[in-house]
C-alpha cells in the first residue's frame, strides 16, 4: 500500500472581529464570564453582504492549500468537505466549491461529523490513498456558525463560544519519509442530542420562522449540556491520544506538537498538562477565533506550520471530540 502526507494548508477567516465586549452589548455577559470559562477573547462572524458563506470560505482556504501543495487543481481526485453549518440542506458543500474552484469532474464527499469532522476527513483520504485509488485529495472543514446562533442572553452559553471560518488541506500520496501513521475514530450516539441543533439551515434561519410561526419553545437553536460535554471530552482526548500513541509504539515524550480540537481552552490544558507538554509542544488559538468545529484543527495546524512550529520528521498529533458524540485521533510524521 501507498503512504499519504499532507502536502499543502490553507486557511482563511471573516475579516469581522466580535469581541467579548462586543457581545457583551447584545447579551448579559462579560469579558471575565466568557474568559474564564472558555479562554476566548475574540472570534469572527461572516459580515452580511460579503460573499462569504460556509462553501465559498472553504474554497478561499483551498486555493491556498492548492498552491503550496505545488498541484495544479484539476490533480485533485477527490473532494472531502466537512462542516456542520452547510450553505444548503443538500447538496453539500463539496460540489460547490468544486463549481466555485471549476475543478474538473471528480467525486464529492461531504462529512457531518461536526467538532471530528476534520479528523474523519484525514481518516477517509488516508484510506483511499493507501489503496492507491486516489493520488491528491482535498479536504476542507469550514464553518458559518453565526448565521444560526441566539444573540440574546438565553443563548450566552452557546452562542459565545463559536466562530466561523476555514481550513483546508491537501492530502496526496507521499514520496518521502512523512506519512500519516494511523488514524483512530470513535462515536457514542446516547449522547447525541446532549450537544446538537434540531432545525433548519442558516438560508432560512430562526428569526425568520418565529416570525412566520410564533411560538413559546424554540428548538432550532443549537443546544449543549456544557458539564457533560466536558467531562466527556477530557476523557475521550486522553483515550484517543493515547491509542494512537500505543499503535505506533510511541510514548507522550515523542510528541513535537499536539493540535487540538479548539473546544474550549480549558479542556487543551487540561489534557496539556496530563501528557506533561510543555507549551510549546502545543498549539491553541481559540483565543482568537473561538470555536469553529470542523474547521478549527485545520486553521490552528496551518497557522502553527506558518510560524515553523512544524518542521520536517516532527511526530504531530491531531485529536477532537465533539457533538455526536464522535472523537477521534491523527498521528502524523511530518514531510
């Protein structure tokens, strides 16, 4: 069987930065609130009127991705797109950004594994390639959350974690010693609706419905049982991480950098200081961009390899746990 790496990141954000204190007009909150329970200071929303949506800040990121990849588009075999907050029911993203790309005929993929997303994507392209079906493979994770959020302070909980935004890798067959080493997903369903949304898409979106149908229970709004999320999580990482780890005969000393699934800043150090990782072994930047699910594994790994936090024969891991609940892990030797 082939090897696959990834040969090529991208990312790209709104231009339009909402800080705590931003949210903090709109909704009974505070920068103290949202910092010291999540650790995010700022995110960015997608500005009405900007052309921006989940598929187009996908293909934005992929451009990037192409060209430092060296391909030239129309090498990629297959398009793999994960998001939760798609532009439309159906179809997905991945057809769209082919048209929008105009990349010739090829298949697309789209993933709804939310937070995991990006992880399932990696596991799936590293299938096909190993198999040598496929030689050069897009996969995005990109993300309009704030086109669905409750901006009022019954929805504080949820709506100042998340942000929107994109990444985007490609993922080819490997002519050198870099390689993805394994990959090793997870899913436990009892759990899915304990962070889930029950609605529409963000085309036709919850002020829109209240107003055509008034009602007292509204469901359409994403929903989070915070403590068990967490509880869940810090185990889950731990677990995954570690069967990644014992599958390559690997220990948590051999780790150069972990990037985690930008959840919440307490969960990545707290399973930080579990492996003993210092803090350059580690990169967080839900900081700045809060929560962005399936995309926030490829924004913090293309942004950690722009500052040469990455370099060629590091051991980088890659893990997430979110909504479903699904988790998973990436152990990558780099190019």
């Amino acid at each position: 069987m082939y090897n696959s790496t990834i040969k090529g990141l991208g990312k790209y954000l709104p231009e339009q930065v909402v800080t705590n204190e931003d949210l903090s007009k709109i909704m009974d909150t505070s920068d103290e609130w949202i910092q010291e329970r999540t650790g995010i200071k700022e995110r960015r929303h997608i500005k009405k009127n900007t052309g921006d949506s989940t598929a187009t800040m996908g293909a934005k990121a992929a451009r990037i991705a192409i060209e430092r990849a060296g391909i030239d588009k129309n090498d990629i075999d297959l398009i793999i797109f994960a998001t939760l907050s798609p532009d439309y029911y159906f179809p997905g993203c991945g057809v769209q950004v082919q048209d929008i790309l105009e990349i010739k005929t090829c298949p697309a993929l789209d993933i709804r594994n939310q937070c995991s997303g990006f992880i399932y994507g990696v596991s799936v392209a590293d299938q096909f390639i190993k198999t040598g079906m496929y030689k050069n493979i897009l996969l995005i994770g990109s993300e309009n959350h704030s086109g669905g959020l409750d901006f009022t302070t019954r929805g504080r909980n949820v709506s100042v974690i998340f942000g929107d935004g994109a990444g985007a890798a490609i993922i080819s067959r490997s002519e050198n010693n870099g390689k993805i080493l394994s990959t090793h997903l997870h899913s436990e369903g009892k759990f899915a609706k304990e962070l889930s949304l029950i609605g529409p898409s963000t085309e036709y979106w919850v002020p829109q419905i209240i107003k055509e149908n008034p009602q007292e229970n509204i469901p359409y709004y994403p929903y989070m049982n915070g403590q068990l999320v967490f509880k869940n999580a810090v185990v889950r990482f731990a677990e995954v991480i570690n069967e990644g780890l014992q599958a390559n005969n690997l220990k948590a000393a051999d780790i150069d950098m972990f990037i985690p699934h930008q959840a919440n800043l307490r969960i990545s150090q707290f399973i930080q200081k579990k492996f003993s990782l210092n803090d350059n072994q580690v990169y967080n930047n839900i900081q700045k961009y809060g929560n962005t699910t399936a995309a926030s594994i490829p924004i913090a790994l293309t942004e950690a390899w722009e500052k040469g936090k990455i370099n060629s024969g590091d051991l980088v891991i890659l893990a997430a746990f979110g909504s479903g609940f699904t988790w998973g892990s990436a152990l990558i030797r780099w190019n």
